[in-house]
C-alpha cells in the first residue's frame, strides 16, 4: 500500500508511466516564479520533461484574464498583480500549498478540462485522506469542504498545448485577506483551510499527500528533484 492507504500500482504500471520532475521551490516572490514558468514553457520542446513545481508565496493577490478589477475591494499593503491565467482574482500568502503542473497535455493524451477534474479529484482524495469531506461545484473550479467554503482554488493557462500557472491549496494561513476581495468573482464566497478541520499543518506533509496522488491522476511518475531552476 502507499501513503494513507493508496494503492501502490505494480511494477510495470509504474514503468509505463511518464516522468515527472518534482521541485520543492521553498517560500519565493511570485512574480520570479511566474517568469519562470513562462520561460520554462515557451522554452520546452518535444522531448522536454513535465515538471510540478511546489511553492509557497509571499502575500499577493493575482488578476486573471477573466479578473475585474472591481472584485478587488480593499487590498491595503497586499499588491495586486495581472496575470496570464485563467480565472478571476484570488490571493496567495504563506500556509497555502501552490503546485503548478508543467505538461504537455497533447502527450499526455488528456485536454483542459480533463487537466481541471484530475487535479481537483487530487484534492479531494487528498482531503480525504486527512479525514476530510469535500467536492467539485458545477461551473466554479476549485474544490469545496460540505458546508460551501473554498479549500484549493484553481487558474490554468495552456500555450501550446502546455500547461502553466495551477493549484492554490489553503493549509494553514491567515485568511483575512480573502476577505478583502471577492474570492474567485464570488462575493461572499467563504474560504477555509485543512488545519481548520484538523487536518496536518505543514505544507511539505500536504506535498506529500497529495503529488502521489496527482501523478495517479495525471497517470505521471513522480521523482523529486534538488537543484536551482533558471531564474530563480
């Protein structure tokens, strides 16, 4: 068995599966991390590995393409930064888990929408793991405890059929700042986080939970990987 009861897939299984370079960036400044992604994307060629990268950010709330900036109520000292994902304005500070899946999804035979559901079928079984119910809500991506509040908000990008930019999952954070926005484009949208519902505290435990999780998902084999990345 793997990790909280997981299956573990066979040997073969596990062989037919594509590498998956996992970093764990530390907590990092958004906007360095974002121009490596871009980078990193606009960079890669065929042959080119997928990578998850797994970060934590300093305070900021990011507008995407679909953002208006009247969502933004009252962001005091906490920059607000346009961005070039999907979605609409959401905040990332320290306590939350960030993971930016870089696939190439024509490789991976799997589309933008497929990419959405595996990943927030991560969460949930991610959450379940740690004893905690939630699920998907129709038509608002992201992931949801029972009672309607927000626990990992989601915003893709896709150029070239690659994916950039990904998962916001609230560990142990202060959500005040939630409340200075509209979260999402959802007025009134409640936020919560795992350790409100007594699940682990530590982001790197959280990792741990969910890229094996991920990878099933995303039918990837993770390897976890030391070393600088360009440009950070």
């Amino acid at each position: 068995m793997g990790p909280c009861g997981a299956a573990r897939p066979a040997r073969g299984e596990v062989d037919a599966l594509r590498p998956c370079a996992v970093r764990w960036l530390g907590r990092r400044p958004y906007v360095p991390v974002w121009r490596a992604m871009q980078a990193f994307t606009d960079g890669r060629g065929p042959e080119t590995g997928d990578e998850l990268w797994l970060v934590e950010h300093e305070p900021v709330f990011t507008l995407g393409q679909a953002g208006r900036p009247e969502h933004v109520l009252a962001p005091g000292d906490i920059p607000v930064l346009p961005v070039d994902r999907g979605g609409q304005v959401t905040y990332h500070g320290p306590g939350q888990l960030v993971a930016y899946p870089l696939l190439d999804l024509r490789r991976l035979g799997i589309g933008v929408k497929a990419l959405v559901e595996r990943i927030e079928q991560a969460v949930i079984d991610t959450c379940a793991a740690a004893g905690i119910a939630t699920v998907r809500r129709e038509g608002a991506p992201g992931v949801y405890t029972a009672d309607g509040a927000k626990i990992a908000a989601l915003g893709l990008r896709v150029r070239r059929g690659c994916s950039f930019h990904g998962l916001a999952f609230n560990v142990d954070m202060d959500l005040e700042p939630f409340q200075r926005i509209n979260p999402c484009g959802y007025a009134g949208q409640p936020v919560t986080m795992l350790a409100a519902h007594g699940g682990p505290a530590g982001l790197r435990t959280v990792a741990e939970l969910l890229v094996p999780r991920l990878s099933s998902h995303l039918g990837l084999r993770p390897a976890w990987q030391d070393g600088a990345i360009p440009g950070l």
